[in-house]
C-alpha cells in the first residue's frame, strides 16, 4: 500500500522482525551477554529486554529505514548525557568495544535497562505533574550543548512539521476534523512564522507517559526516561509543548497545562513569545497524535493497540481547550511562567 508522503519512509515503515532466539544469539555473539529475553513494544524499532543476574538489558536493533546517522545521534545523545545526573539508559558497548553493531537487519544496539514504574500505570497528580516539568527541563537543558550533523533530520512528530499532517486529517476521526483543521489553520498562521526566531535545540521530543518511569515507592518521583528516537533539533518550546500535552487535566486544562509550564520555567527559563505559544503548540501535539497514529493503525493494524495507546488522551486534550479564548490561553501561560523566572 503507497503511503502518503508526510509520513516519509520512516514511518511508514513495518518494525524489523526477529526471533527471541536469533536475537540472543546476536546479544552473546556481539556483546558477551547472555539472558532470558522479553519482547518490548516499540513503533519502529524491535526492542528485546535481557534479564540477567546482573541485571537488565535493552538490545535494540533500528528499523532498516532509519538512516545510520539518525541512529548514531541518538547513541552519541545518551553518551553526552553520561555523567549529567539524569536518569536515562547507558550505553554498552560491544566486544570490540563498538557502540553499536551494523548488520543486514539493522543496526544493532544495547543499553541498560532501567527499573522503575511506568509512568501511564502510576496514579496522577498535580506533584507529579510539576516532577515532570522539572525533569524535562532539566533533561532540554543538559542537552542545550549538544550537537549532531544529523539533529535536522525531518520528522512529522516535530511539532514544527505540523503543517505536513494535513494529507492525513482524513483519518482523523470525523467529529475532531473541524478542530483538527482549526488548529492548523492557526499553528501556519501564528507558530509557524514565530518558531524560526525563537531558541532552537536538540530535544527528546517524546516524554510521553510510555517513555517514563517512576519510582515504584513515590509515583511522584520520576526515575527514568525512556526512547531517544524521536529527537530532533527544533524551537525549544515544542519540547515543552510535547511533554505537557501529556500531562494535562481535562477537568482543568489551562490550570494544569500552567503549571507544567511553571514547573519547567524554574528549572529552565522561557522568554515570553514561547511561553505565550505553548498552548497553541500543545493543541498541535495533541493533533499531531490523532493524525498520525490513526494513520499508521490503519496500515498496521497488528501494532494497533502500541501505537494508538496515546490517542484517548489526545483527544480528551483537543476537545477540553476546544471552548478555551486563544488570548486567554496564551496570556495565562505568559504570566504563569513569567512568576516562577522572575528575579
């Protein structure tokens, strides 16, 4: 089946397929560990955890779409974070000491297995709402210095690439079109000509609640982030934008989505024209959600339920900001982050 150019090839692309078997084998012959091995899930990638005596490992091998330096960039990503405090995976290396084995079915990686509760299973809460704006300030800032010739790799889950989902708001189920087309029409209209002058960074660009762990005694302590995949180089606000939009309360949507940001803004401070855009930029993730796993589903409906795990939320999202004033929105977040940067 053609896919629609959007998504590129990426994306439209199956996940890679491997026995457990064969994928231990790989794991000895390649790395000198042996285990029992889980099958995870994953979008793109094939991902095995390794429970060993001593502990838990992820062997990763890349989707044969995925460009090498795409793949290497988020190895060298994992590596800088090394030594930065945060608790995200390490990376092993292999016998010949190698960060990563290339093969005929991909590239081949493995990196520490992280314990914890994830995060989608844990009880919500305004303190774990504000952990999560901390920790993915402070993740955007220790990676404020990183660099990489492949960080402007395009990517449709860029918020900044929002423009490009309009092929696939057919798949949008029909009662969301008429916002999904009304929050296009606004992001190419007021975010699109704003985001090139504003901070631009490589950023995760994923902390959804599949992508965190939490502390197992203290939900609202986060103790690990998960999936450098979907990085990119892009405004600084779409990597707040797309955490919060994980985090908001339909009860009480732009209450909470300011307080993520203010959580965020403490660790990590925003000028004024990105915080007055993060509502628009969280609508746009919310969308970006919709649109594209409801395209994928469709076309791969063995990972169905992985990949629409993240729809409901969006849609609870869209429609909760649906009746909230623009400007109300946009001054709410200025003032809010403003007060938590100010002297």
């Amino acid at each position: 089946m053609d896919e629609p150019a959007p998504l590129g090839g990426l994306l439209a692309a199956a996940p890679p397929e491997m026995t457990e078997a064969e994928a231990a084998r790989l794991a000895e012959r390649y790395f000198g560990v042996t285990g029992t091995l889980r099958r995870l899930t994953s979008e793109r990638d094939l991902n095995f955890h390794i429970a060993t005596g001593a502990g838990g490992y992820v062997l990763k091998l890349a989707n044969r779409a995925e460009p090498a330096a795409v793949t290497d960039f988020q190895t060298r990503a994992l590596i800088h974070l090394e030594g930065k405090g945060l608790p995200v995976p390490q990376v092993i290396r292999s016998r010949d000491g190698a960060t990563g084995v290339d093969l005929p079915e991909g590239h081949l990686r493995l990196l520490t297995y992280l314990e914890g509760a994830p995060l989608h299973l844990t009880p919500r809460s305004a303190a774990q709402r504000r952990a999560m704006g901390q920790i993915a300030a402070r993740l955007a800032l220790a990676m404020a210095d990183f660099s990489h010739p492949a960080a402007d790799h395009v990517l449709q889950w860029d918020i900044r690439q929002a423009s490009g989902l309009r092929p696939l708001l057919p798949d949008v189920p029909a009662d969301l079109r008429p916002m999904a087309e009304a929050t296009l029409d606004e992001f190419e209209a007021t975010a699109a000509p704003a985001l090139p002058g504003l901070r631009w960074q490589v950023v995760h660009n994923d902390l959804n609640p599949h992508n965190v762990l939490a502390d197992p005694a203290d939900a609202d302590r986060i103790a690990g982030i998960l999936d450098f995949g979907d990085m990119v180089r892009t405004a600084l606000v779409c990597d707040l934008a797309v955490a919060a939009s994980y985090q908001v309360d339909p009860v009480a949507p732009l209450a909470s989505l300011a307080e993520f940001a203010a959580a965020w803004a403490a660790e990590y401070p925003l000028l004024p024209q990105e915080a007055r855009l993060i509502p628009l930029l969280t609508r746009c993730r919310w969308l970006t959600t919709l649109a594209i796993a409801s395209h994928r589903a469709a076309r791969w409906p063995e990972n169905a339920p992985y990949i629409l795990r993240n729809v409901p939320a969006a849609r609870a999202g869209l429609t909760a900001f649906a009746g909230i004033p623009r400007e109300l929105a946009a001054e709410t977040l200025a003032q809010a982050c403003q007060e938590r940067t100010a002297p």
